[in-house]
C-alpha cells in the first residue's frame, strides 16, 4: 500500500489533488459525552452554570468543521457546502449523542470535517458542564459513513446512515 502522505525521503507531506475531479461528498460521524443522570437532567433543563449546553454545542461543531485545516495538519482547505451538527440527551444511556453530517463538492473528502465537529461539540459538553461533573467521559467517536471520492461508499458495518 502506497504511503499518501509521505514522500520519498519519509517526509510528512499534503497530497496533491489538483489533478483529482470535483466530486460530491458525505461524510457522517458520531460520539458521545457519557455523565452522571444529574448532569444530564441540569442539561435538559437548561439549568448549567454556563448556559444553554446543547446549542452552543452545535455551534462550536460546525465552526470546528469548518476550520478542520486549521488543527490537523495536511488536511485540506475545503469549501464545504453544508455542517449539521445534532445533539440529543438519551437519559436512559445517561449521555449526549452527538451526530455531524458534512458536505461539500470537492476533490478530497470530509471525513475529517464529520470528526473534528463531533470532537468539538463533545469537548464544548464537557467545558461547560465539568464545574458540576468531572468524571463525564468522552468516547466513541467513530465514522459511521462516507460518499463520493476514488474509494467510494462506506458504511460502518452495524449502522444504517441517520
């Protein structure tokens, strides 16, 4: 298997891809911020010390996604075309749900972009709920899937596309 990434001498490297075709892309991934039932009752309520947890969670994702260039290196400056990022409580599972779909038309995928988003709005949980819970847990953030590009369609074995 040919290293992308890497050059000749084993130098880090960006990938060229001004050659490759502008082609739609999907990218969809997801996490969650596991806490105590409390935390996640103070959360629904609208009850936290810093405010509304769910919606500038959301917020902090997609602006996340959007600067995925910016914290990763050699990732690509790409122009997306769409960030969802959704929260939901599961108090059964006493946690938060985080979901990010991307978009773009482009010539490399936003994989990337459907991570960072993720990772951003489960770090943004955790700031502004770690003054009345410290032991929440970060985790299991995952690709869940992706279109477009040379190595086509995947999906996550066990997951059907939200």
């Amino acid at each position: 298997m040919e290293l992308t990434h890497i050059d000749e001498r084993g130098n880090a490297r960006m990938v060229d891809v001004s050659g490759k075709a502008h082609t739609e892309r999907e990218a969809v991934a997801v996490g969650c911020v596991s806490m105590k039932h409390e935390t996640l009752r103070r959360i629904v309520e609208g009850n936290m010390p810093k405010g509304d947890v769910l919606p500038t969670a959301r917020i902090a994702g997609i602006m996340a996604a959007k600067r995925t260039h910016d914290l990763i290196p050699m990732c690509h400056n790409i122009p997306l075309d769409w960030v969802k990022v959704d929260l939901c409580a599961d108090t059964g599972g006493g946690c938060i749900k985080i979901t990010s779909r991307v978009k773009c038309t482009w010539k490399t995928g936003v994989e990337m972009e459907a991570l960072v988003a993720v990772s951003a709005a489960a770090l943004t949980v955790y700031d502004m709920c770690k003054a009345v819970d410290k032991d929440m847990v970060i985790g299991d953030i995952k690709l869940v899937s992706k279109t477009g590009g040379k190595s086509g369609n995947y999906t996550r074995t066990g997951f059907e596309k939200p």
